[in-house]
C-alpha cells in the first residue's frame, strides 16, 4: 500500500471521526489528525501545545474563525490554524504541521 | 512638504499621540516616524497582568502593525533612539540610523525604580513593566516558592496577586506605615492590609530592605530591624523612574528629581521638542497614568495642527480591582489642613468595608474620597466632583450599603456634558449620540467613541448609560451568538424545538454559515440535549473540553471522576468501592465541596475501566463535566437532627435523582435544609429548598461562584407536589430563556421584571405556558439514561478514550509526584525530582 517511502499509513480513515481530532503516535511523536468538511479535509498538527506544555491539541474542539479552520486548546482556548500551524490568539507561537493524504481509504501521514 | 514628527518611544501615550495625530490631520500635514525600543508595538500596559491569566500579546496591543501601515506611519520596533542633535534638528539610533525632524515628541515612558539595596542585582529580582519581564516572571516562578514584592503601591498589589497566582506564597514589604499609601489615608490603608492578609498574602510594613542575601540567587531579604525573610524570588515594585537619560544629554531641562520639564503646551524647553506621558515632569508632577498621558497626546496633537490647546493637570483618581478586592479613590483623601472641610467615613471592619468622602464645610461640594472593598459608588461619585454638582441634603446617602435597591446616582441624573471616560475625555453626550447613531454593543461603543479603551474604569458607568439609552430608544439589545449565527441562545433553542432539528449541520446549513466555533458548538450541543436529551457523546463534535470525555480536564492533561453521590447520602460498601477504585488506578482522592468525592488524576484510557468499575457497584455519572444539575446538597434533618422539622434528606436525595442528567444554559446547583439553621447552604444555590413547620420554603438563584448572591424566596410554606411542581416549571423556563452559560442569578436579574415576573410566571401562570414546561420536563425525566453507562457499551464512543489510534500505547508524558502520600500533576520542572513516581 505504501507508495512513497516517507508516508506512513496511520489507519483506516472511517477511523478518524469527523469533526473530531485523534491522536497518533509516529516513531514517538504525537501528532494530532483532524477530519474537517472543508477543502483540505485532513489536517495533521503536532498534539503538543507549547504554551501550556501539554500533550492535548488532539481533545480540542475544532471551528473556524473568519473561514479560517482552527483547533481550540481544551485547557486554555489557544486557537491553532490546521492550515498553518499559526496561533491564531498569540502569533509568537506556532505547530509542526504535517502533509496528510487518503489514500485508497487509508490515511497517510509523513513525518 | 509633509513636516516631520518623529515620536520615540512607541509606549501606551506615544501610540496615543499617533493615533490621535492622524485622525485629527485630514489635510495630511505630517509624516510620522517612530522608533520603539521594545521588540513588538505599543500594547495595553494597564491590563498587563492579563497576560497571566491567558491573554496573548497579541490581544493586548493598542493597534496591529497593519494599522501603522495602512495610516503611513513609520513604525521602527526593535530601535532604540540613542542621540538627539538639536542644532541639525535629527535622532540617531542604536542601528545607527540618522533621522531629520521637524518636531519631536519625547514619550520614553519610565521605568521601575530599583533601589539601590545591597544584592540587588541578584538572580531572582525582577520588576514588573513589560510582557518580557513577566515571561522571565513566569519562567522563574516555576522553580520558586515564595516570592516578596518590594512594595505595597498599586502596582506592587498587582504584582502580588500576579505572584500568588503563578502559585507562590507572596509577601508584601513596605517601607511606610501603610499600603498604598498615595491613594489610602491610614484606617483604609489598614483594612486593605486585613483583607489582602485574609487572601492569603503577607504584608510587612515599615520595612526597609538593607540587603538581599544568597550566593548568586537570592535566597533572603535582610531588613534594617535586624529580622530576615526567606524568599526565592522578589519583584521590585518600588515607584517609577522617568526615563529622561536622552533627553538630559539632549540638555534639555530636567527635573531635579528626574523628568522632562514642560510647560503646559508640553514644550521642553527646545520649542521643537515636546514631552508626553511618564517621562513628562507638569508643574513638578509625573503623572503615572494613563488618563493624564492621553490628555497630553491630545494637546500636543492639537497644537500641531494649529488648534489651540493646553494641558492643565489631572486628577489622580484611580479604581482598582486588587487582590479581588475594589479599591479606589479622588481628589482630596483627606481633609486639607486648615481647610474646614468634613470627611464622613464608614469603617466596616466586620464587613471589609470603608467609604469615605470629604466634603467642603458647607456640605455642598465633593471634595474627594476613599472606597475599599465595594466601589460601586464611584462612578457616580466621581461625576459629582469632578462637575462640581451640588451634593444631596444628606451626603451620606451616597456612600451607604446600597441593601435597600436604588444606587445614589443613576445614568439619568448625569448631565450630558459630564466626562464619563477621562482617559478618553469623551462625554456623555457623545456616548449618547453613537447609541442613537446605531452602536448597539458596547464592544462597537468602545470602537466607535474610544470610550473605556484606557483604564478601563469607567467601563461599568458607561455599561449603565449604554442600557438605559437603549431602552429609551425601545432598542432590544443584539445577542448574535458568534460570527456563525445570526441569532441569540434562546432563538436556536425555539428553532430547535420548534422545527425539530436534530444535529448540528443541519442546523448551521439552514440557519448559519461555516463550521461553528466552540461558543456556537457547545451552545447547540447543550440544546439539542435539554430538548431531545439524547447521551451527549451521540454529538461528540459539539462538546467542549470536558463534556467531550464525560470528565474535567485538569492541568496536566489527566481527568478526574465525580460518581454521583445523591444528597450526599452514601453506604459504608459504596463508600469502599470507591477507594478500592482509587487505589487500584493510583488516583488522588478528596472530598468535594458538593458533599461527594473526586478521583483525580486519570488518563483518557483509563476512563471507561474506572467508570465501568463504579456503575458495576451501582454508583452513575455525577455531571461534575457538564452544564447540568450538579449536586443536592442535603442535612440530617428531621431523619436525626433534634431541630429539623422535616425529612430534608429524602427530599435533596429525590429532587436529585429527579433533575440528574438535564443539561441547562449553565450548572445548577440544589440544597435542602431540614431547618432554618440552614446547614445545607441552600440558599447560596440557583434552587434551594428550606422545612418550615408547614411544608417547605422556595429559594431561587441563588449562588456561590465569582460574583455570590443569596437566594430570593419564591414561594413560602408549600406541600411536595406544589414545591416539586414550581421547581419543574422554573428550570424549564430557564432553560427556555437564559443566555449561554447565564447562572439562573443572572438570567433572572435580567428578566424585565426580574423576582416578580418569574413568580408570575410559575405560580400564576401568566404566559399560559405552565402546562407545556412541565410536560418538556418530564419528557426529559422519563428519557434520563446515565451517560457513563451509555458510553461503556458502545464501541464507537470507547474509541474516543484511547491514547493513540494507531497503537495501543498509552501516553507516557504525564507524570505526578507525591505529595502527602497521594498523587499530584509534576509541575513542569519537576520531574526530574526525587519525589517523582514511576510513571503508572
Ligand atoms: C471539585 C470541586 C472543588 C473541590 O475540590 O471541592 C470543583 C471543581 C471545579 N469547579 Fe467548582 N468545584 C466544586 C464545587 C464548587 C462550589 C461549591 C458547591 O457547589 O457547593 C462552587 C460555588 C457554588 C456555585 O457554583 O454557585 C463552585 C464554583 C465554581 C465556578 C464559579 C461558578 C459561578 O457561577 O461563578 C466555576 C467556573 C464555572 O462554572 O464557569 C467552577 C468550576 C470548576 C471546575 C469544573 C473547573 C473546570 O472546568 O475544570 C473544577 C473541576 C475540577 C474537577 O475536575 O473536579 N466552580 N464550585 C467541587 C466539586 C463539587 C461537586 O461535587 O461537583
Ligand atoms: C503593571 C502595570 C499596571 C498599571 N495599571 C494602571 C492602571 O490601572 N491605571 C492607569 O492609569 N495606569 C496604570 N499603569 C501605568 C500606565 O501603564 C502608564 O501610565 C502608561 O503606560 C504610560 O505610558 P507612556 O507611553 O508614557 O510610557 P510607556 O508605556 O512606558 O512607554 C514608553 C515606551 O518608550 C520606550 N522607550 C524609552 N526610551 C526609548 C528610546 N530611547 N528609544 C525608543 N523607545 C524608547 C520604552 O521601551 C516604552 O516602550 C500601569 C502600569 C503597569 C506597569
Ligand atoms: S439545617 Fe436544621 S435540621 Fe438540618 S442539620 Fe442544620 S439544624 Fe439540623
Ligand atoms: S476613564 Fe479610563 S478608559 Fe474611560
């Protein structure tokens, strides 16, 4: 299945709920996997919020704000571009995004 | 030619003055350039200690870069101005940048002062003045455990407050014999020292620090008495510091106490130069404000443009939320010696209270005045001196306890030329006319007159203003819930019920636009479960942070687990299956302040085998999580207690297990009492229900929580079924018509006709709608179903609880530490500790 040799599949993608964010875990990174009807429709971020130092981007609440897609933190409302990575509420701050596909119904991550 | 203003310093008063610059000169006369030493643009110093609790830089900036863009001026951040040439009429900069001016403006601000105590410059001693000062606050605080201010102004309170938040214990030293010793004469100098000590922080007066000792890092402060105070950190808070430095090699005229000498057109003594804000010395005065600082941006603008103008001093008026406590005062704090004048006090030990006004001998003029701990007068207070209005027959009408309703002054009595905003200087009038122009929020208000966008004090005066204009102009106030839905709470709940809508997307395609956001979400999911009452987890996307996991997210990551406990009530074997649960999955465990037990400290994963544990022994969910009913609390009552006069256990324990799992517009809270020696509290509860001889007493909205309020009684001696009857139709009628996250206190305050209007409805049946809240609610009854116990037998919701799709792994970044032999979430910077556990 694997057609290029960064990408790892990460899972069937009826698995990853829509509207949701799940965490994965790749060679020891956590990275947090949004399904969102827009464009894009998939999303990968680091899971780890570097302004509170937590492990939780995955259990946040997912919006978007002038039309631009978002994760909220669920400990302090930090709001995260899916797109870009960019904190959107304190732009000093920015994720690791990670490029994401579907691939025959399987999700592909590369790290 | 544009002339040009070069401006440094790009401080709260030097982006004042730009700002004021270019909305004032439409013909385009001047280029502006302005240097800033610190690394990002002008930002709300005032409201700096919000970057603790959660406020990016970005949200306290006075303007974004774009706005210097789009309005031509030349914004320079990261550049120091470090020589004036007067002669050539140019400023040099650190990068060494050579700039020409035609006028200059001076509004380098100040610094903390620092003084000049042995050790001193010691690892561990900050200040407090910019947001990089607070990032070494904050990374310093997280390695120290007691922290010591420096002094006991209004700043260094501030600091406190900041320091005991980040979880230090924070003393206070002061050199006077008092706090705050500008602002407060000294019995409400002393009540304040009470109520910051009740909080929790120490303070030391008449202290002078003679050295700060500790190798490297400071370790303890040493004082001239010979005693000693052992602290890891301390914040310096010692007064201000104009920074003149340029301006004296300038050789401008300096103060000989430091600040830049101007006259009362702000001119230094170069006529091309003037100097603003807390650099500036006006008539031997710096001004540590930002009213005062704004007033001379306006000035200085003004005369620019040829306009004429003048600066002629200020009032130091301040108000104050400090330590959680109001606290301000204007014009004279005492009576001027020989003067004559009377001061009327109330000094409330007891209730934390003081109030003072001074008034002139023949009682007809405000000449000042003092609050602690309730500040709501002064708003109106402040209008009456500072419009030299003629006070009242009996002045101490205006400062005694509002108890008996109508507050002193009221937004209708204000004149409309008088000053609501100083900072600002905008009137009432102008507030007046921008409602009538179509500001219909205050958020649009601010925009639109700029009024309370300074300190922020006189932000609740103009709130008053703002809803009595509103209803005289017969305007309902807009209450869009967010940018994607053109309606209020209480609208998407009638649309809801009204078209039968059962999801979120089918809601927003029809009736809103984009993805939501998690105000819309949450608002919709609750919604949809107080109208369908379908388990929460069916709508997984719309629930917010706890309700997403059925658990309270805490700090670290980890959730805690609150079994319902009805009325408290619990058997020894119940009592065991939960501490045989706790220790099994290494919780920490503690009783609640809702008479029931919380289990902390829980991973996701673990969540579904703890709870499946609990329901096995008979326990359900207990909604800590959710916007629902939480607890009821309960006494012994009649049951036991030699006074109770009826059985207020059975009945907390049955209006419990009634109302569980209901979600509402926010949490709700119960109580029962057997007697009016009230045990169970249960008149600080949105309902509370107090044994009469005769049957039962009614309370309603009631809370504890930010802003406490007691409950008002409802409905006086009534049987069961009447009693449980009303409750019904008052939660419906809430849930029909409260805002987003409005306790009942709130939405009832709000409703026009507030206690009355809400007795009328229930009891009377005046919107012949009795009939249909109470079949709404039963619906909800008949259709309760413990959410735990829905999620642990499916599948599909499990999934949601596992640490990472893609691997059966558990997350092993979370770690604790003990502390008293039971877990806790390792700080940061603790896991390296000794103390740490193996990872669990
Ligand atoms: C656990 C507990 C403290 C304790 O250790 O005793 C607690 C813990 C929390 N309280 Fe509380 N409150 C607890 C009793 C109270 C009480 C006392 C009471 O209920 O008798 C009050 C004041 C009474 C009241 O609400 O009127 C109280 C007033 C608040 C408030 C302020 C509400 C307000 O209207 O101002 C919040 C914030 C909010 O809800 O927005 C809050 C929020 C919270 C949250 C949920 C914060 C959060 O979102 O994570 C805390 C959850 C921690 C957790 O995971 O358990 N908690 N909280 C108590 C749980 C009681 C229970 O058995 O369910
Ligand atoms: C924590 C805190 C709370 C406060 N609370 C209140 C309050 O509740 N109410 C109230 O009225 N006031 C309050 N103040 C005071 C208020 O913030 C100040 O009065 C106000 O910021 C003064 O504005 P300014 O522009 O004169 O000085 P500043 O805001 O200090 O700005 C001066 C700027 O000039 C820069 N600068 C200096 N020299 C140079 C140079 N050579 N080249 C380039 N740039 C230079 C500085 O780096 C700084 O950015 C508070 C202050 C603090 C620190
Ligand atoms: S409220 Fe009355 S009945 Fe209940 S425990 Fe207290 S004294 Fe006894
Ligand atoms: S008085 Fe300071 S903002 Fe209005």
């Amino acid at each position: 299945m694997i057609t290029e040799s960064t990408w790892t599949c990460i899972g069937d993608c009826k698995d990853f709920p829509l509207n949701l964010g799940t965490c994965v875990k790749v060679n020891d990174l956590q990275i947090a996997v949004f399904n969102l009807p827009t464009d894009g429709k998939w999303y990968a971020v680091q899971n780890y919020n570097p302004i509170n130092q937590r492990m939780v981007l995955s259990r946040g609440i997912v919006g978007d704000e002038n039309g631009i897609p978002y994760v909220a933190c669920p400990l302090h409302k930090h709001h995260y571009s899916l797109e870009t990575g960019i904190c959107l509420t304190d732009p000093n701050y920015s994720l690791q995004t990670f490029p994401i596909k579907e691939v025959e119904g399987k999700l592909m991550l590369s790290v | 030619m544009k002339q040009r203003v070069i401006v440094i310093g790009n401080g709260m008063v030097g982006y004042k003055f730009c700002e004021r610059l270019v909305a004032k000169d439409t013909d385009q006369r001047y280029q502006i350039i302005t240097f800033c030493e610190e690394p990002r643009p002008a930002y709300d110093r005032v409201h700096l200690s919000e970057y603790f609790s959660g406020k990016a830089a970005e949200d306290l900036a006075m303007a974004k870069f774009e706005w210097y863009e789009e309005n031509g001026v030349e914004l320079h951040i990261n550049e120091k101005a470090i020589s004036i040439d007067r002669e050539n009429k140019t400023v040099t900069t650190a990068s060494g940048k050579k700039v020409p001016y035609d006028k200059l403006v001076m509004a380098t601000g100040s610094s903390a002062f620092v003084p000049p105590v042995p050790g001193i410059e010691k690892e561990g001693v900050f200040v407090y003045r910019t947001i990089e000062d607070l990032d070494d606050i904050k990374a310093y605080a997280q390695k120290s455990k007691t922290c010591a201010i420096i002094g006991g102004g209004l700043l260094g309170l501030e600091a406190a407050k900041a320091a005991q938040d980040l979880g230090m214990k924070t003393h206070v030293v002061e050199f006077a014999p008092r706090l705050m010793p500008r602002q407060l004469d000294t019995a409400a100098g002393l009540l304040l020292k009470d109520i910051i000590e009740e909080r929790d922080i120490s303070v030391h007066l008449n202290k002078a620090t003679k050295n700060i000792a500790g190798e490297g890092a400071v370790t303890a402060m040493e004082f001239s008495d010979d005693t000693q105070l052992e602290v890891d950190m301390i914040i310096v808070s010692a007064g201000i510091r104009p920074r003149d430095e340029l301006a004296k090699e300038a050789g401008l005229n300096i103060g000989e106490r430091g600040g830049i000498d101007v006259d009362s057109y702000m001119l230094t003594s170069d006529p091309d130069i003037f100097a603003i804000g807390e650099c500036a010395l006006y008539n031997g005065m710096i001004y540590g404000l930002v009213a005062p600082g704004y007033q001379m941006a306006d000035t200085v603008s003004d005369l620019l443009l040829g306009k004429e103008a003048s600066f002629e001093g200020s009032d130091m008026s301040t108000k104050l939320k400090l330590i959680g406590t109001d606290v301000a005062s204007f014009g004279a704090i005492e009576a001027p010696e020989g003067s004559n004048a009377r001061e009327i006090v109330i000094n409330d030990p007891h209730a934390k209270l003081f109030k003072k006004i001074v008034i002139s001998e023949d009682g007809k003029k405000l000449l000042g005045g003092i609050l602690v701990g309730d500040a709501s007068a002064y708003g109106g207070l402040l209008q009456m001196y500072q419009n030299e209005m003629v006070l009242p027959p009996e002045p101490i009408q205006l400062i005694l306890p509002a108890s008996d309703g109508a507050p002193a002054m009221g937004a209708g009595d204000i004149p409309d030329s008088a000053q609501i905003c100083s900072c600002e200087a905008v009137s009432k009038g102008t507030i007046c006319s921008a409602i009538d122009d179509g500001c219909s929020t205050i958020g649009e208000l601010k925009a639109c007159t700029k009024a309370g966008t300074g300190c922020g004090g006189c932000v609740p005066l103009m709130t008053d203003i703002f809803k009595a204009r509103m209803k005289e102009n017969g305007v309902v106030v807009s209450n869009r819930i967010c940018e994607h839905f053109d309606h209020s709470r209480q609208d998407l709940y009638q649309i809801v019920r009204s078209t039968g809508i059962q999801t979120f997307d089918e809601l927003i395609k029809k009736h809103g636009t984009g993805l939501g956001c998690e105000i819309c979400k949450p608002a919709v999911g609750s919604i949809l479960a107080s109208t369908w009452n379908k388990p929460i987890l069916e709508n997984a996307p719309l629930q917010d942070t706890n309700d997403a996991f059925l658990a309270n997210i805490q700090q670290d990551g980890t959730y805690s687990v609150i079994p319902r406990i009805p009325g408290g009530e619990i058997t020894p074997d119940k009592l065991i299956v939960i501490g045989e649960v706790a220790k099994k999955y290494n919780l920490y465990m503690k009783l609640t302040g809702g008479q029931r037990i919380d289990l902390l400290g829980a991973r996701a994963h673990q969540l579904p085998l703890i709870w499946k544990e609990l329901i096995d022994a008979g326990f359900e969910s207990g909604h800590a999580y959710g916007k629902a009913l939480r607890t009821v609390k309960s006494c012994v009552g009649s049951t036991w207690c030699r006074f109770g006069v009826q059985d207020s256990t059975t009945l907390a324990i049955d209006i419990e297990k009634r109302y569980r799992g209901i979600r509402s517009p926010h949490k709700l809270k119960s109580a029962v009492s057997g007697c009016a020696r009230e045990c169970a509290e249960a008149r600080s509860k949105d309902f509370g229900i107090i044994a009469t001889e005769k049957g039962w007493n009614l309370y309603v909205c009631g809370n504890g929580g930010l802003t406490p309020r007691h409950a008002d009684l409802f409905a006086t001696d009534i049987d069961r079924e009447t009693l449980i009857k009303y409750i019904d139709r008052f939660l419906m009628y809430y849930i029909k018509t409260a805002d987003r996250l409005e306790r009942t206190s709130t939405w009832m305050t709000k409703l026009e006709g507030g206690l009355e209007h809400l007795q009328d409805v229930v009891i009377n049946d005046s919107l012949g709608i009795a009939e249909e809240l109470e079949a709404q609610m039963q619906h909800l009854i008949n259709t309760y179903e413990c959410e735990w116990a829905n999620a642990i037998n499916d599948p599909q919701k499990l999934k949601r609880f596992k640490a990472f799709a893609n691997s059966d792994d558990v997350d092993d970044t979370v770690e604790f530490v003990k502390v008293r032999d039971q877990i806790c979430p390792a700080k940061l910077n603790e896991t390296a500790d000794e103390d740490a556990l193996a990872k669990t």
